[in-house]
C-alpha cells in the first residue's frame, strides 16, 4: 500500500513510515453523594496527529516528486511559511492499494503547531523533521445590537444581527490547475461550500481516478 502526504496542497516526496493520530477526550468524571461516580459525555476534542518526515537533499528513485526535484530547502521554507501564516491549512493523507484503487483518506484542516528539526550524520546531507498537527474547527460569535430608549420611553431592545446575503457568483465552465490547487480549494472557491461527495464528483466527471492528484496546468471541468 503507498501513502502521499499533502500540506496546503504540496506533496512531500518522502511518506513517512509511521503517523499517530491521538483522539482527545473531553468527558468528564464527577462524584456524587451516595452515588459514586458517574461519566459526563462531552463532544471530543480536537484530535493531535505527529509524524516524521524526511526531506531529502538527494534525489532518490523511491521519491516522488509531482513538480520535479526540489532540495529540502524548500520543504522547510514552507513549513515557517505555514507556521508564521497563523492560518489553518488542509492535510490530505491519500492510502492506495498496489493496483492503483484509493482505500481511504484523511483530509482535514489543521494547524502547525511545533516542528522540530533533526541533523544527524548517520542520515547524510538529509534532514527529519518532526510534525505535530492539531485538527482546527471553524468557529464564530454573535453580534449583538443595542438600541437606545425611544422617546416614547420604549424598553430598548437586543437582537441578533443577521449576516448579510452575498451576492451570486457565475461560476465558469473551466478552472486551470495552478500549483497548490487541490479539487477540495477548487470546489470551495466556486461552489461556496464543498464536501467529499462534490470532490469525488468533480474528479469523475473528470476522469481523475484519484480525487487528491491533480497537477499545473491540468484543466477541470465545473
């Protein structure tokens, strides 16, 4: 089975060998009287993922590399680019079964928390880094409108502010695949919303066996 690790929509060209996901835990255990203990269930929390990766400084046959060879250099710099966006990202890990047939993924959006660094000479001129995601969700407050009193001595009144309604977009018949598009940024940017029904729908009306691989210069069809 081959792995593809994608970051923001780049692909490094080395899987690493091993990934952790840690789901948390949010529940929580009170006692009380005369009733011992009991379990409060609350809704889970945001899960850790941590992996290695390796950036090599050679080019090796069982690398891949989608834009052709890039130093590790490259990888680094943008790993500080996403960590000092303060933005979160998507994270794609693509599993394939050795006839080409897509077993199952893991896309979901993250934030980079910490990346530790390693040299070490028993790995060359290469370079491991140490990845630590933390899944993101997107969250909102409400905004509230104070009214003041009328004349009339009318009790002011609180309500809640509706968001506006944006206005309609005419989507394309085409999009043209630049470097870092994903079908999931594709969908999201024309569609307003996106999920893994439409990108898998997308990718068949396309062709494309492997909704996750899509390359510049690669025309889709909306």
């Amino acid at each position: 089975m081959s792995y593809s690790f994608f970051l923001d929509g780049v692909q490094f060209p080395i899987a690493p060998s091993s990934m952790e996901t840690q789901i948390n835990n949010n529940n929580s255990t009170i006692t009380l009287i005369n009733e011992g203990e009991v379990n409060i269930l609350k809704k889970a929390g945001l899960t850790d993922i941590s992996f290695d990766l390796l950036l090599p400084n050679s080019k090796y046959p069982f690398a891949v590399y989608p834009d052709g060879f890039q130093p590790a250099t490259y990888y680094l710099e943008k790993l500080e680019s996403l960590k000092l966006s303060n933005k979160p990202f998507q994270f794609i890990v693509s599993r394939m079964k050795p006839n080409g047939d897509l077993l199952f993924d893991t896309n979901m959006k993250v934030s980079l928390e910490d990346y530790p660094i390693e040299e070490d000479a028993e790995n060359g001129f290469d370079i491991v880094v140490s990845l630590n995601l933390k899944q993101y969700r997107e969250y909102g407050t409400k905004v509230l409108e104070i009214k003041k009193p009328k004349a009339s001595g009318g009790k002011p009144a609180a309500k809640t502010t509706k968001p506006r309604a944006t206005t309609s977009k005419v989507t394309p018949k085409s999009h043209k695949v630049v470097r870092g598009d994903t079908l999931w940024a594709i969908s999201k940017k024309y569609y307003g919303k996106v999920s893994r029904a439409m990108t898998d729908e997308l990718a068949a009306k396309n062709g494309i066996k492997n909704p996750d691989l899509i390359y510049p210069g690669q025309v889709i069809k909306l």
